[in-house]
C-alpha cells in the first residue's frame, strides 16, 4: 500500500468554502471510477477553520499514478491553487492498519 497525508491551508473562509466545493465534487469521481483508492478522507481541523487534511491509501503506486492521470484530479490539482495560501504532502508507506490487509 501508498498513501499520502495532505495538509491544505486555504486563504480565508470564501476560499475554503470554494475548495470544499471543489473538493466534494472530486471526490464524486474518485469514489466512482478509482477502484485502486482505498481510503480518500478529507478531514477539517478542529479549532483551524482554513485548515484540510487529506488521508489518501492506494492500492500501490500503481493505483496512485492512476489516480494522478484522471482528468478530474488534474482539474482539481489546477484548481486549487486559487483557495489555498500552504500545502504539505507527506508520503506514506503503510506498516499496519484496522480495515486494510497489508501485502508484503
């Protein structure tokens, strides 16, 4: 498995509002047409309103690359970057889990 944790920080409540939006509206897809994503979990940040954390599990690398290539994660990936003032990507290798069957 390969994941990804993602912290957004948008600009102010309207661009949060917006990237929300933006957000919801990817996620459609992803759920839709991306067998290979196990988890993609957006989370707000209790007490830091223009905060985003974003929980990404692939199948593999793989899946990630995939993911990556759809057209509406390009779009969201130009989007964006309008709403938000910081990004922080970590990548993950997943060591154990509940609801996730590591392969090694």
């Amino acid at each position: 498995m390969f994941g990804l944790m993602v912290r957004f920080t948008c600009k102010d409540t309207a661009a949060a509002a917006a990237f929300d939006g933006l957000v919801a509206r990817t996620g459609e897809h992803i759920r839709a047409h991306e067998p290979g994503t196990v988890i993609y979990a957006v989370h707000r940040v209790d007490g830091r309103p223009l905060e985003r954390v974003f929980y990404e599990l692939y199948r593999d690398e793989d899946a990630f690359e995939e993911h990556e290539s759809k057209d509406y994660v390009r779009l969201f990936l130009a989007e964006r970057e309008q709403y938000l003032s910081a990004t922080e990507v970590d990548r993950l290798d997943l060591v154990s889990g509940k609801g996730v069957q590591v392969e090694r």
